[in-house]
C-alpha cells in the first residue's frame, strides 16, 4: 500500500499513539470520508475507518410502472402476482422502458487495516466486500470468531465494507426508481475506482479484489461482466447458477414495509423498503440448524435491513456471463444453501462447479471452489465459517494477491 505525498504511513500513526483516542482521529488521514471515526473492528483484530463517502453515479435504470405498496395486503399481494405460475408481473412492472438514475448518494464505509503496524507497509491489496439483500457492511465482522475483516487483516490485507444504497447508514432514496440492480452496480464500479486512485485516506492499493455474499455476489460477478478489469480477482459465496429456490426464500421471509416493523433502524423510511417479518423466515431462508452461531444469528435478527422490489424487479436484468474476466475466481457456498442449492449445494452434481463454468468460461487456472461444510446461506455465521475465511485467504495466497 502507498500513500500519497501529503499523506503520513499509517505505521507511523500507530507508533506515535496508543489507544483510540481523539487525537490518533486527528492524526489519521480520513479524506474523503465525512464524519470519520477511528475504531478497532467489532472482532477485534483489525483498526478501521468508519464514516459516509460521496459517490457520484449516472447509469441506466428501468422506469417501472409500480408504485411502492401501502399496506401490507398490497405488499403480500405483489409477492403472490410476482411468483405466480406464467406470472407478467415483472414484464408488465418493466414496460416503462429505460430510464436513467443519476444523483450523488451518501455511502456508508468501513476502511479496516492490520492492527500491527510493522505490516502496514506491506499491504498491497484491498478486498471490497459487498453484502447480500437484508444484511449490511456488519456481516463481514460478526464477533472475534466471525470476522472475515480480522481474518484478512491478520493476513495482511485491507478491506473495505459498506452498507449498500437504501441499506444501513447509506442514503435512502427512492425504493422503486432509484434503488435499483443497476444503481448498486453502479456504486460498486465507483468504490473500486476510489480504491485504485487513492481517494479514501488516499491510500492506493495494488490491486482489488471482489468479494460478495448473495446479491452482493450478483453484484459483484456484474461488475466482472460490465468492467472486466475493476477486479484482480473475485470470491464470490451464497450464490450459483440456479434461481428456482428464491421465490422460496422471499416467501419465507414475509416481507412487510419496514415502517412498519418496531425496529428502530426503520423509523422514517418510505413504503417500499422491505424487511422480514419474523426471525422464523431469516432461520428457514439462511441458516442450518444447529449447525449455526446462536449469538450470530440473533444479532442479525436484531439488524436486519432492507430490500426493495426496485431491486428485486431489476436483478435478473444484470445477470449474465463474464466472458472476458480471466482471472482468478473463487466460488463459495454453504453445503446447505436453500437460496440457491435448495438445500444441498451438491445435489444432482456439484453447484460451486457449474456456477464456475457458467459464468466464468474464461476464468484463469487459479480458480477454485469450496463447500462449507453443515453451513446454510449465510456461511459467515455458520460454526464452519472460520474455515471458509482459511479457504478464501488461501485462495488469493495461491493467486499471489
């Protein structure tokens, strides 16, 4: 990792003081991000930047004719239509034609970095991860056993989280027109451009490497096909090449207008933004039982976050080959993943592999796949996710990132 000129190490910051006091803020460089704190990450291991960001973005999107339900029989009702046999619920929502999303939108990150600062000079590669629908930036850094951040940083890498348009701390604009498949893309490509101009802290990095959950990982697989060279390489869990199983999901989720919910994450947003009803759907959809941290799960009932049909209507439309992307891939799932493997990620044959084909034809001969043995979908909160993290860590190892 380089700084520019006007920038300090960050080893020489973590010398000087100890603790993190008021002034060890002042004396990180933290432009780019408003409202900037500096913290040690939930698990621990790792010293993060935590604030909003400004990104700029101009992409199309689609005009849907849908207005964003008010009560919740018209939201079940859209979920029935959406999923009914020889449904044109989608086409029909769709038949607006293009639009185009433009704005700047306040991003919420997480910048974290090695604690020990004899290895801050040495990092060279950022990982961007990027999490799935009804999570935010805090499914990378559950607890100290579920870090993926500490994980990586205590192998030298940074990371960079964040919450995703309409989710968490990010902006909240509108979820039918604004918050769509394509505005996410959208703000993907513009974070990994910060991360390669040196724009956050300005601290450059040598290379970017992709890492989703889920949606995160359709995002992120998007950006394969539309920017072939954003990344270096791409880790991608909670995702196949099989989509029959979501409807399953989002039924067992029994979305309801997030206004509507007790949970004080929710208060003042529109109708439209989503968020599960119960705890029994977030079970049933991501987790094996007992197979899963108890602790992790109720955390993330707890913080459960927000989807819309903006987003939901738009995704298939983002969802294709990458052809031109030929390096290093990494394709990860929860041996009992019900989102996309209906429950057994290795039934009729392995789905890690067919996704892998699928998608990446011309992935390089460093590409690898992994099954998390006794996980759900949610592989990070499963009692086998420190293996996953070894695997993946391994995986850019192997690739010399």
């Amino acid at each position: 990792m380089t700084n520019a000129s006007a920038c300090l190490p960050l080893a020489f910051l973590l010398n000087r003081f100890s603790g993190f006091t008021s002034a060890t803020t002042m004396a990180f460089n933290t432009s780019g991000f408003s409202n900037p704190v500096i913290h040690p990450s939930t698990g621990g291991g790792s010293t993060c930047i935590s604030g909003s960001i400004t990104v700029s973005i101009n992409t199309p999107g689609t005009k849907l004719l849908y207005k964003a339900p008010q009560d919740q029989m018209a939201v079940a009702e859209s979920f029935v239509e959406l999923f009914q046999v020889n449904s044109t619920f989608g086409a029909d929502a769709a038949a607006g034609g293009s639009s185009v999303i433009s704005g700047e939108y306040s991003i919420f990150v997480k910048l974290c970095l090695p604690s020990d600062p004899s290895r801050l000079d040495e990092v060279k590669t950022v990982q961007l991860l990027t999490h799935g629908a009804t999570l935010d930036h805090t499914y990378w850094d559950i607890s100290p056993n579920y870090s993926y951040i500490d994980v990586a940083s205590a192998a030298g890498y940074a990371t960079l989280s964040y919450d995703q348009l309409g989710v968490g701390n990010s902006d909240h604009p509108d979820p039918i027109q604004a918050v769509q498949a394509t505005s996410q893309v959208a703000v993907v490509h513009e974070l990994v451009g910060l991360l390669r101009t040196g724009k956050l802290g300005c601290y450059h990095f040598d290379k970017v490497v992709g890492v989703g959950h889920s949606a995160g990982s359709t995002l992120t697989q998007a950006i394969t096909t539309q920017y072939p060279r954003d990344f270096d390489a791409v880790i991608l869990s909670g995702t196949s090449a099989n989509a029959a199983y979501v409807p399953l999901t989002v039924a067992a989720f029994n979305f309801i207008n997030a206004n509507t919910d007790p949970a004080p994450q929710f208060k003042g947003l529109p109708a439209g933004y989503l968020t599960q009803q119960s705890a029994v759907g977030i079970q049933f959809a991501f987790y094996r039982y007992p197979n899963f941290d108890v602790n992790a799960f109720r955390q993330q009932v707890a913080n459960k976050q927000t989807n819309t049909l903006g987003v939901l209507l738009t995704m298939g439309g983002i969802v294709a080959p990458s052809p031109e992307f030929n390096r290093p891939v990494d394709i990860v799932n929860g041996e009992h993943d019900l989102v996309f493997c209906g429950g057994n990620c290795l039934y009729p044959t392995d789905q890690n592999a067919v996704t892998l084909s699928t998608f990446y034809p011309a992935a390089s001969d460093g590409s690898q796949t992994y099954i998390a043995a006794g996980a759900g979908h949610c592989i990070a909160a499963h009692k086998s996710g420190p293996d996953s993290f070894k695997h993946m860590i391994q995986f850019l190892q192997a690739n010399k990132l």
